[in-house]
C-alpha cells in the first residue's frame, strides 16, 4: 500500500517559518510527519534555495496541485489574508497563532474550511511544553480560590503584531485550559508611547465565579518570563514544578499533530473541544481589546 503524502509549502521564514522548514526536512522516523513532503517555500524576500528547500512564488503555491497544505509563519496581522487565499485554493493550513486579529475573520476561515472540507490548524506549542504539561498536571483537581499570571517580555510593533489581547493569546489560552470557560469583568491597558512600554490587565472570572487575573507587560529591556500565583483552597502554587527536557521540539509535536489530522487520526470529540477552546480565545481577546478601547468612563 502506497503511504499518502502531503506536499506542503512554508509561507514566511522568520524563526518560525525556518524551524517549519528544518521540521519538515528531517521528520521524526516512523511518526506522522512522514507523510509530509516541503515542495517549496514563499517569502518577500529573496532566498532562492534554504538548504535543499527551494523558493517558490505565492501564484506557483497556489497553484501547484502537488501542494496540499501550506504552514503559515507570517507575521499576525497578514495571517487573516494567508489563509483565506490557501482555503481558496483547496489546501489544509497549519498557522502560527493568534490566527487572525479579529473574532469575526476567525469564525468566518473556520466556516469556511470546514465547507471545503480542510484542516485548519491553529498551532499551540504554548501547550506542549514540559513546563505548561506539569504545570496542569499540578492544577488538575484542584479548586481554585483565586490566581494571576503575569507574563513580561519584549516590544512588539503592534501594527504588525495586533492588540496584546491577541499577540498574548498564549496566555489566554492557559487560563482557558487550566481552569475552564472565563468571563472578561474587567480590562485596562497603560501605554507610554515615549517608553516604549505598555502594560495590560485582565480580570476574569472562573464558571464556578473565581476572580484570574492576566497581566500582559512589554517593554524596552524586559526579560521574557512568565509568572504565576494560583491559589486553591489546598495552598498556593507560586513556581512552575520542575519539568523534564522534551526530546521532541516544540514545533516538530505540532506538526505531527497536524499530520495526524490530515491523515483524519483525530478523533471528532477532540477537534470539537480545539476548535471551541481556539475561538472562545479569540472572542475574548477581542471582548478585552473592547474594554480596553472603550473612552474613560467620566463619572459626574
């Protein structure tokens, strides 16, 4: 029996997009990955070869009906765009998250991938680390009092990366994983354009009325870390539990979960709850990019 295989294309190559393509060069033996093949990669810029990947144009990815899926590493804000023109063409799409930087487009690529009978994967490597895979395994049946997660990191240009409720969509998806469905009571954002800085936070509330609170703070100099206070009724847990060394990188677990779905060894119940769990997300991060854009109230 001949093995399906699935032409990809990468479009974008900054870390992303490289580490997509040095993925798909050297799958893990006998896992998914192997029924990937990289036909080519699309960039602004001109490369011509990345090691034996060569450079193709968008017109020739579209096209070309040896390509079946394209991994998408763009930057955020022309995702929306990326992956409408792919589901136009009939190909599976793999995208970076957030994968648009509207709740509305997202709902809509969904709908529309799911017309044309495509995968639309959002990728989540947020998840699959050691750190966040102990970490739940700590919280799991655990009642929750309260708890903040308070992630810093460098400047981002928004123009390019959207609205932090977006660009942050990572540590939203934490919450939503670790503690279940949340509802946005309260959000602000400080900015000093002069510094260059800018500081969001987020109060939520657990379905069980539990205040969580995300603080999203980036800014010139700030080292990229997260950190975390959760409190349950047994104690609180203030440092992430020690976590082994995954042998299989971050990216590469990503694309064998996206092979798996093209070679449909995912089962309905669980694309259903991804599916709900990448939309909520993104309905939230624009409920919280509403409250933050909202004029000051002025009490009288």
């Amino acid at each position: 029996q001949i093995s399906k295989m699935f032409g990809t294309v990468v479009v974008g190559v900054g870390i992303a997009g490289l580490a997509r393509i040095r993925d798909l060069m050297n799958p893990m033996p006998s896992s998914p990955s192997e029924h990937l093949k990289l036909i080519g990669f699309v960039s602004r810029r001109s490369f011509g070869n990345i090691n034996e990947a060569k450079q193709i144009s968008l017109e020739d990815a579209l096209r070309n009906k040896d390509i079946h899926a394209a991994f998408i590493s763009t930057e955020n804000k022309s995702h929306e765009e990326t992956i409408r023109m792919f589901l136009e063409a009939g190909k599976h799409v793999l995208v970076e998250y957030p994968m648009a930087l509207s709740a509305k487009a997202a709902h809509e690529l969904w709908e529309m991938a799911e017309q044309k009978g495509k995968v639309l994967h959002v990728e989540h490597i947020e998840l699959l680390t050691e750190e966040y895979k102990q970490l739940k395994k700590e919280v799991a049946g655990k009642d929750l009092v309260k708890g903040t997660l308070h992630f810093t990191g460098h400047v981002l240009d928004e123009n390019k990366s959207g609205f932090p409720a977006f660009s942050g969509i990572a540590r939203l998806t934490w919450l939503i994983d670790l503690f279940g469905d949340l509802t946005v009571t309260s959000a602000t954002r400080e900015k000093q354009k002069d510094k260059n800085y800018s500081r969001m936070t987020v109060h939520f509330q657990t379905a069980n009325k539990k205040p969580l609170t995300w603080i999203e703070e980036r800014g010139p100099g700030m080292r990229r870390e997260k950190k975390i206070n959760f409190c349950f009724t047994s104690g609180c847990l203030e440092n992430f539990p020690e976590a082994p060394r995954s042998s299989v990188g971050l990216f590469m677990q990503d694309q064998n979960l996206f092979a798996k779905k093209l070679l449909g060894q995912v089962s309905k119940e669980e694309l259903a709850a991804e599916k709900w769990r990448i939309l909520r997300c993104l309905d939230l991060a624009e409920v919280i990019q509403q409250y933050c854009e909202e004029p000051e109230k002025i009490y009288s």
